[in-house]
C-alpha cells in the first residue's frame, strides 16, 4: 500500500493501514509555506509486515506536528521537519525497527519522542535549535540509539530497558544541556555523552558485562556521573 499526498498551507494528512496488509507503505510529504502542518501514519494490521513510514514537513513549515505508528514486523520510519512549533512521535512495537527523526533547519520548539519496544531496534534523534528535547526508549535486543542537539535549552534521555547489543550516544551544544542515558540490564554496553558549554550536566548509569562509558564535557557547570555495575 502507497499514498503520497502534497498538501501546502494549513496542511493535515492522515493515513491509516489496518488488515493483513504484507506490504505496507506510507508517505506523507508537506511542502512549501505550510502553516498549520500535521501528519500522522498508524498501520495498525495484526500481521503488518514490510512496514514503512515517511513524513516530511519541509520549507517554513510553522505549527509542525507528525505521528507515526506501525505495529508490526520489519517497521522502517522516518521523520524530517524544518521549522517553528516541532515535535514528532515515532512508536514502533516489536520488529526489525529503525527509525529516524531530524528536525532541521531553523527548528524552534522541537521536541521528539522515539520509542521502539524491542528486536533490532536503531533510533536516532536530531535537533537543531531551541527549545529542544529528545527522548528514545528501546527495549531490547539489537539496540542502538542516538540523539545529538545544539543551541537551545537541551534536554536528552535514551534508556534501552531490558536490552541486548547496547551502544547510545548523547551530543549536545549550547545552553541548558543535560542528559541521561540508563542502558537497563545492559549486555553489550557502552555509553557517549559530549557536551560543550553552559549549564551541562550528564548521567550513565549501565547495569553489567560489556561496559565503557564516556563522558566529556566542555565548559561552564559541569557535573558527570557514572555507574557501571
């Protein structure tokens, strides 16, 4: 299943996928001066397979928004914005999971939500200025992560719950900063987080075998915990 729509100003689109759909496939693209931008995908089939999903808000879009949904095996998702209100939810339960969201340039109050909910899990989450925000929460086996901002009043978490493959890295920029990253029952482990000035602040906390952590901060309050069990 396709769709693609091109809807400029005051833009909503909504596609559903519901049934045994084997192939599913979405593509919402808002483009070109939209003013009240919001999307959402949900494929929603008790046997969804070859899930993908795509939204892209481009050019001055304001009051942003998107949703993607995908219940189901091999889910794919991606999420590109560029400007004003943000925010964007990936929720993908249990496949070969990926998903991507970038909130691009001249973002202001971003915010971005990635959960996974276990298999092969990837992530990844940027930002690019102000307000931001950024969560992602995997649970388990392949996981991975990501998360990088810059110049607004930063905040950041990965956690990857019951978990497997472990890796995770926080990049921040400017401003606020904080970040947390919790790799859970752990297994493979490791851990980044860089931030580079003003009120930063960082936490890891990774439970057992393969373990690392890095912390490196640059500038102004400082602060660094980590525990490894």
């Amino acid at each position: 299943m396709s769709l693609q729509r091109l809807l400029t100003a005051s833009a909503l689109a909504l596609v559903l996928s519901t049934g045994a759909a084997l192939a599913d496939s979405a593509y919402i693209n808002q483009v070109g001066g939209s003013y009240g931008d919001t999307a959402t995908i949900a494929q929603t089939a008790v046997h969804s397979n070859n899930n993908t999903a795509s939204v892209t808000q481009d050019w001055a879009s304001y009051k942003s928004g998107a949703a993607i949904t995908q219940t189901g095996a091999k889910e794919n998702a991606s999420i590109y914005q560029n400007g004003s209100n943000d925010s964007a939810t990936v929720n993908q339960t249990g496949g070969n999971d990926t998903a991507f969201v970038s909130q691009g340039y001249g973002s202001n109050s971003e915010y971005a939500l990635l959960k996974q909910l276990g298999f092969s899990d990837t992530g990844s989450i940027i930002q690019n200025g102000t307000s931001d925000q950024a969560y992602i929460t995997q649970t388990g086996y392949g996981d991975n992560a990501g998360i990088s901002q810059s110049g607004g009043y930063n905040v950041a978490s990965i956690t990857q719950g019951f978990s497997a493959d472990n890796a995770a890295s926080v990049y921040q920029n400017g401003l606020s900063n904080s970040a947390t990253v919790d790799q859970s029952s752990a297994i493979g482990d490791t851990a980044n987080v860089s931030q580079i000035g003003n009120n930063n602040f960082a936490d890891v906390i990774q439970s057992g075998v393969g373990k690392v952590a890095s912390i490196s901060q640059s500038g102004n309050n400082g602060s660094a915990i980590v525990t490894q069990h």
